[in-house]
C-alpha cells in the first residue's frame, strides 16, 4: 500500500508542474489555478492579461478534515456549460449563458477524494465553489469555514458597505444590510470591524473593476460577508456568532456528498458589473410555480403616514389611487391586524379586486432573534401557524406579503427564507422580504420571490434629513453594487415635497421630479410600491404622474452607458419594443454628457425629461443628430429621462 501511495504521488507531482487554466469564451478572462508547498490549492484572475485577483487562497475546513491544505491534485475535467432560459424578474427577461468549467480534483495522498474545486468562467464572470465527498462511513459534515480569499493588486480602491455588528440598531434588529457605502476608500479597512456585506465592488490601478459575491445560497449554508485580513486581501467570513440573539452556530451543516454556494467575481467594465446575470446564471429553481404571479406597480400608505396610516380608510384611499394610477396592489404595512383587523381587512381585500387591486400585507418574521414588536408578529416564524395564516390569506385573494426584521446569515435564518418562500408559494403569495440579508439568485431559484431591502431604503429618507441630503450620492451607487446582483425593494420615487401626510411637514426631499422618475426605472424590481401619496395627483405635475402611470417594472434587457459609482449614473432598460433612457447626478456641479443612443432610430421623436438650474423639469420634444447623439445636462440632485414618444 505505502508502495502504491507513494508511486501515485510522484505521477501528480509531475503532473502539477505546469500551473492549470481555464478561460473564459472570448479568451478575455483567464483562472490559473495553482497548487502550493504543503497542498494548499490558490488562483489567480486575469482580465486582458491583467492581474485583477493575485494569488489568493481556497480551500473548506470541516469537521471531517481540514481541506485547505495537504491536498493532492488528481486532475483537472475541463467541459463546456450552456443554459438558455427566460425570468421575468430580473435585469433581463432572456438570458443564454456559456462558460467554460474546469473541476479540480484534490485527493488524499492515498488518492482518497476529498474536494472539488468547481470553476465557471463566462465573458463577465468567474465564479467557484465547493464540493466535499463523503469520508468512509462518514456522511454528514459541519463547514466550520472557508480558506476562500480575493487579493486585490495593490492600489485598488473600494466601494463597500460595512456589515453590521449584531443585536444593534432598532429593537437589536441588526445585521440588516442597511449601512451607508464608502466610495472610492483604500483598500485595508474592514469596515466597523466585522467586514462588509456582499456585494463588494473594487476598482484596481489599471480601472479593471471586480464585483464579489455568492449565489445559490439556501437553507443547506450560511450567508457570509467579505472580511479584510491585510492590505488588499480579503477572505469569506461566516456568521456572528451573536446573530439570531445568539443561538444556533456560525457554522453550515450539510449532507455529503454536498456543493456549496457559489463565489462570483465579476471583472473588467462597469457594463460588466451592471449588466452581469451571473447570480442567477449558476443555480436553477428549486420549485416550480403554483400559479402564474402577477408583477406590477402599487402604492404604499407607510412611507408618507408611518403607522397611523395603517388604518381601514387611509387603505381604502390608497386603493383608490392604485386603481387611479392603473396599479396593480397596495402593501398594507405593520399593524394592519390591530387597526385594522382580519374582518376588515378581508373587507378590504374584496373592495381591492372589485377595484383590480390586490393587496400585499407586512409580517414580523420574528420568534425569538430581536425586539421587535410590530405586528403581526409570532406567525411566520411557526410553520403551522404560518401556514394557518397563508391560507386565510388565499382565501381573502391577498396578492403577496412583505416580511420584516430577520435575525441574520445563520444556518436557521436561511432555512427560514426557504420555508416562508416555499409554503407562500402552496398558497400563491409572492414574498418581498425587509430587515433582511442580501438575495443570492432567489429571484431564478424560487418563483414567487420578488424582491429584498438589504440596502439603506426609502423608510431613512423620512426619518432624517440626512438621508434626504445624501439621497442623490447613494442613489448612484445602487446601480453599481446592491441592485446588480438582485431585486431592490427600494420604496422610493416620491413626488411629495416633504414626507408628511399634508405634504407641508416632515423631512425635506432634495431631489427633483425627473429624478424620482429617473429611480422608477434605475431601481430593478419586478413589484414596485412607490412612494407616491393620493394627492400627487393634485400637487405634482401632470406629466410626471402621466409617466409614474406608464413606466414598467419588468424588464427584457439593460445597458450601462456612462456613471461611476457615488458619482453619477446614465443607464437605460427595454421593456418590449420600448426603451428608456435615465441618468441621475449626484455631483455638486451640473453634469453635460453627449451620449450615444443607438437604440432610438435617427429622426425618432424623443420625449426628454430634464430639470433646469432650480431643478425645475419639464418634457421636450428632441430627435437625436445624425451620430444617434443627444447632449444632455443634469445639474445635482437632477434628472433625465428618455423615451419614444
């Protein structure tokens, strides 16, 4: 046997020594992937023949064995990947995807399988993961962490959101992903000491820009975050120990054989990082759909009138301004079953359809992970109960629910993101989730998901008026990091004057109409609840309120077109035939771009919407120059808008 072994060793050191790579189709992404001293498997990415992630480490601890390092390489299967398939609630409503697969074997060195080291490399992405094989008799496993690294060239700047420490902020709610972003900050921070919440954008000194990532996350895993170690270098993080108020372990327990989630790295443009469907490329969906759901706009009392608003009458005007606006739902926020009540709210409910509107209603997700008491409350967290509750809610023909205030990226936290999508979707409920981590390919693997928070939303812009100063600045980063990856349920595109019920009182909004237009488009989410009130239809202007009427949520394709992070942003979405152009500035000084629009033909009428100095806007009718040119100006805190007419 020791014969043997030994013989086997010496073939794979021959074999290694030459480094492995795998490309991406076009040949413009390259992944060496390299075996250092004492086993310990690396790679290394290159986009154009530049380095954009030095050599970093891989690699999966576990309770059955340290695979990090003492590995053997086996080999390595090289194979082509392709997948064409349709989803509505995304960037892009057809997707083809092909990339190129390298599976790294990594063996004991008696040739025992240990680990795959799984690689996908497409035009814009390359993404890894893990798959652990069974140990003897052994066939479950607890993942204690990750040896996954990305290090960054020296130089490179960062975009990132600081995660969170646990059992801090409202009612001990945190981690929520709800933390402001730092813009173009050196690497070597690890933001408030626990790292940063994914995703996490960096641009290198040569202006290669790399997003990371993960996808395919579900009740087998945790959710993790990024941690700064040194420098440029970062590496997978797992849990708090002290989300979930503490209980339950930091740690993943799986049944062997098992793949883990996947890590994605993005590279090369910024039309590469907004235009990326890699999150939803690498999973599959784990259900099929009990119904055909319905996407669309809707309206939303809380944002204006907090919770006193969550009453039968203030409802029942806000269904009468969806039906007004041509909405297809209101969402009836925290406290509807104590100023509301079940009895009344299916009263409500039936006045909805004769109106053509559904409703979506708010839970707390909550058991026993935080303090918050907003209610219903105790529901969601208990499948009997949960499910009692969704079938009253088919019943009554609610259209979906909204759950809030989750209590972290343990184990038991994502396996209850699964539970509620899963029985909502017996019930034919969409789910929209708040207070809560990032989605990672939700909207592909489970059907009626729409949409999450997990970003400093609309709600801040009422209760400060820093929020309202800033909103501009963290609107042009949106773009380039949360919403690339998955649907933002952002609650925003207001045409009040100032968050109050009589619009005299409250914070003061900074931005102009064309702007909350503007966000109507660059905020990607199939369900939309804006923040419009009732008497908008009174106090804003027609054409504004004409085009809130108009403007889809589901969308067929996107394209970057000009921006950079914090900054400013010019992009535009097709839905069907018909293509709209936005751009915000967030910049001190009036932006003027000419920008190319090959999407419009020459001589096309053009409705352009645009704000003045004083952020006054107003609609003009423009046809493009022979170049498919316009030259626009947005001066800060503005908008612009562009469409066929």
């Amino acid at each position: 046997m020791k014969k043997l072994s030994f013989l086997f060793a010496l073939l794979l050191v021959v074999s290694l020594a030459k480094a492995q790579s795998v490309q991406s189709p076009d040949g413009k992404i390259s992944v060496v992937l390299e075996l250092l001293d004492g086993g310990r498997p690396h790679y290394r990415v290159l986009y154009e023949g530049q380095e954009v992630v030095r050599q970093s480490a891989l690699g999966i601890r576990t309770n059955i064995g340290d695979f990090t390092q003492g590995l053997v390489l086996k080999g390595v299967e090289d194979s082509q990947v392709s997948d064409s398939y349709e989803l509505r609630n995304i960037k892009q409503s057809h997707v083809a995807y092909e990339a190129n697969e390298a599976v790294a074997k990594y063996a004991d060195k008696d040739g025992k399988d240990l680990l795959d080291i799984i690689f996908r490399v497409s035009n814009r992405d390359v993404a890894f993961r893990y798959r652990i094989h069974p140990q003897k008799e052994t066939r479950v496993c607890v993942v204690e962490g990750e040896a996954s690294s990305f290090v960054l060239p020296d130089g490179t700047t960062t975009f990132l959101c600081p995660q969170s420490k646990p059992m801090g902020g409202f009612a001990r709610t945190s981690p929520s992903y709800e933390t402001p972003y730092a813009c173009d900050e050196p690497v070597g921070k690890n933001g408030w000491g626990e790292g940063y919440t994914f995703p996490c954008l960096f641009k290198t000194p040569t202006a290669q820009w790399v997003l990371i990532s993960e996808t395919g996350t579900d009740g087998d895993y945790v959710g993790c975050r990024l941690l700064n170690e040194q420098g440029g270098t970062y590496r997978i993080g797992f849990p708090q120990a002290g989300e979930l108020n503490g209980a339950g372990a930091t740690s993943a327990a799986m049944a062997l054989p098992a793949e883990t989630p996947w890590r994605t790295i993005t590279v090369g443009t910024l039309a590469n990082i907004v235009e990326t469907t890699a999150p939803f490329d690498l999973v599959q969906p784990k259900y099929k759909a009990s119904q055909p759901y319905i996407s669309g706009k809707g309206s939303w009392s809380w944002i204006i009138g907090m919770d006193p608003s969550c009453n039968f009458d203030e409802q029942k005007r806000y269904i009468d301004f969806s039906a007004a606006m041509g909405y297809q739902t209101v969402l009836v926020d925290a406290f509807w079953d104590q100023q509301i009540g079940y009895e009344k709210m299916a009263e409500l409910a039936r006045y909805g359809k004769e109106k053509g509107v559904g409703l979506f209603l708010w839970y707390n997700s909550n058991g026993a992970w935080n303090d918050a008491f907003q209610t219903p409350i105790g529901k969601m967290n208990n499948s009997r109960i949960r499910r009692q509750e969704m079938q009253w809610m088919k019943d009554q023909g609610i259209r979906g629910i909204k759950v809030d205030f989750f209590g972290g990226d343990k184990q038991p936290m994502m396996q209850l993101y699964e539970d509620i999508l899963s029985d909502a979707n017996d019930f034919g409920l969409l789910c929209i989730f708040h207070g809560c981590t990032l989605p990672r390919g939700w909207e592909r693997m489970y059907p009626n998901y729409v949409a999450s928070e997990a970003v400093l939303a609309s709600e801040n812009l009422h209760f400060g008026q820093g929020a309202c100063d800033a909103e501009a600045y963290n609107a042009c980063i949106h773009p380039f990091v949360r919403n690339t990856v998955g649907s933002m349920d952002f609650g925003g595109s207001t045409l009040n004057k100032r968050y109050s019920r009589d619009n005299q009182h409250g914070t003061t909004r900074r931005t102009s109409d064309v702007f909350a237009l503007a966000t109507a488009v660059l905020f990607q989410s199939a369900v939309q609840h804006f923040a419009l009130a009732p008497n908008n239809l009174d106090d804003a202007p027609a054409w504004a309120i004409d085009f809130m009427k108009k403007v889809p949520t589901t969308w067929d394709e996107v394209r970057f077109i000009d921006g950079y992070p914090g900054k400013y942003v010019i992009m535009a979405r097709r839905s069907g035939d018909q293509w709209y152009v936005v751009g915000i500035n967030a910049e001190k000084e009036p932006l003027k771009k000419t920008i190319t629009l090959p999407m419009f033909a020459v001589g096309t009428p053009l409705s352009v919407y645009s704000d003045d100095s004083q952020l006054n806007g107003s609609v003009q009718t423009v046809k493009q120059n022979k170049k498919q040119q316009l030259t626009v100006t947005i001066p800060c805190n503005g908008g612009l808008v562009i469409h066929i007419q």
